[in-house]
C-alpha cells in the first residue's frame, strides 16, 4: 500500500542551518591546560620527552612507539601540516610542561559533526585536571563553532578510553565489530557522543568539577565528575 507524503515520519527540521567552520590557528586555553596547534619546531622535542618510558601509550594507536627523537620529529612535521586529524599540543599549566596531543578529525561541517582522536596523553598527563580540561575545551570550541554532534571513538578492548568518554558525558552508542585492522590486529571500534542539545548541562557540570572549589587542599576531587555527567548521558556504556 502506498503510503502519503504526510503519513511517512520525517526528521525533525533544522532551522536556520548553517555549516561551521573547520578548526584551525586556534589556541585554547583554561586554568589547567593549554591548546595550540601541534608543531614539529615547537613541540615535537618535548612531547618526545613527556612519551620516553611509556611504549604502552602507543598501544592502540595506529602508529608508534618512535625509536628516536628525530623519527618523532619526522612524524609530527608530516601531521601537523594535515586539515584532518587536525592536530593539537597540550601543555600542563601546573607543570608548564608539553605533554600530550589530541587532535579534531572526521571533520564534517555539512552534517555538523566533529570527533575528538588521536588522544595521546603522557603518564605525567594522565588522571589530571589538566588532562580532564583539555578535553572540555575542545568540547567547548566545538559546540560554541556550531557543531551539533561531537564523536568520540575508541578501540572496544580500550577500557581507560571508554571510561573517559563517558566520564565526560558522552553516551554510548554501541560497538562497530571488525571496523578496522590496526597493526596487523582486528579493531571493534566503541562508539560515544554528545549532541548541541546536551551541551549546556554538560558544560555546567564540567565547569562544576574544574572549579577550584571541587580540589581540597591536596588537590583530591570532591564530586566525581562521573556522577555530574551521569544524569546528562543518553545511555551508558554496559562494559563499565
């Protein structure tokens, strides 16, 4: 039977849609953490640095670990020149330290969605205000550009990665089997977002567990962002 143009569901209309701009030159910073745009003459020695001792940060990677400096070098000078992964350096403002990337990529201004990647965060920066601040400030400039739907994709095996999506409050949005091969191994590819209508809880409980106030004087977090984000996430993810 055929059915009538008014009888047939439709997607709820976007109104005065207008595609963002790509991200680039920007810097972003907050009371924590630093962004600016990755550059092999700036960064590359120190971030090499911030990474020695750690292979395993490498491991889910789809290149690393470098052997050598100069082959870090190599690696950043051919990144930092891409449009997408578009790449950035995080500096630590506690320590005044360069000491982890992330970067914008699968950038779609069309359709309004931009995923965070490529996240290498040394052992320094791991587990910090820094580290949490970063994240949010790339969430931020997403969001406040136009974007209507900010991805997160991580290795399913990468258990730290996931709980950091959904710590952050993203939702889960379920597990693509045999995406990819990365290194010669099989990769399922856990999928989280967050969406422009969910931005301003998010952003207020962000800001909630970033204040000061929530650090006692040895710098322990008083409220657990997690429980902040909990009530904002559209589902959660069922391995944690």
């Amino acid at each position: 039977m055929n059915q009538s143009h008014a009888d047939r569901p439709l997607g709820a209309p976007v109104e005065n849609w207008t595609p963002p701009r790509r991200p680039g030159g920007e810097v972003l910073a907050g009371r924590y953490a630093r962004l600016e745009p990755l550059s092999a003459v700036d960064h590359a020695a120190l971030l090499y640095r911030a990474y020695v001792g750690a292979d395993h940060v490498w491991d889910y990677l789809p290149y690393g670990p470098f052997s050598s400096a100069s082959q870090y070098h190599r690696w950043v000078r051919d990144s930092e020149a891409k449009p997408d992964p578009y790449f950035m350096a995080v500096q630590n403002q506690t320590s005044g330290q360069w000491e982890g990337v992330a970067s914008f990529l699968r950038i779609d201004p069309q359709a309004g969605s931009i995923e965070v990647g490529h996240i290498n965060f040394s052992p320094a920066l791991q587990r910090t205000a820094a580290a949490t601040e970063a994240l949010f400030l790339m969430m931020q400039w997403a969001f406040e550009a136009g974007y209507r739907r900010f991805e997160w994709k991580c290795d399913a095996l990468n258990l730290p990665s996931r709980r950091a999506a959904q710590r952050l409050g993203l939702s889960y949005e379920g597990v693509f089997r045999q995406a990819t091969v990365v290194k010669g191994r099989n990769r399922d590819t856990a999928w989280f977002a967050a969406i422009d209508v969910e931005w301003p809880a998010l952003k207020e409980a962000l800001e909630a567990w970033l204040s000061p106030s929530n650090f006692d004087a040895q710098g322990q977090q008083k409220e657990r962002l997690g429980d902040l984000t909990a009530l904002v996430r559209a589902a959660s993810d069922p391995a944690l």
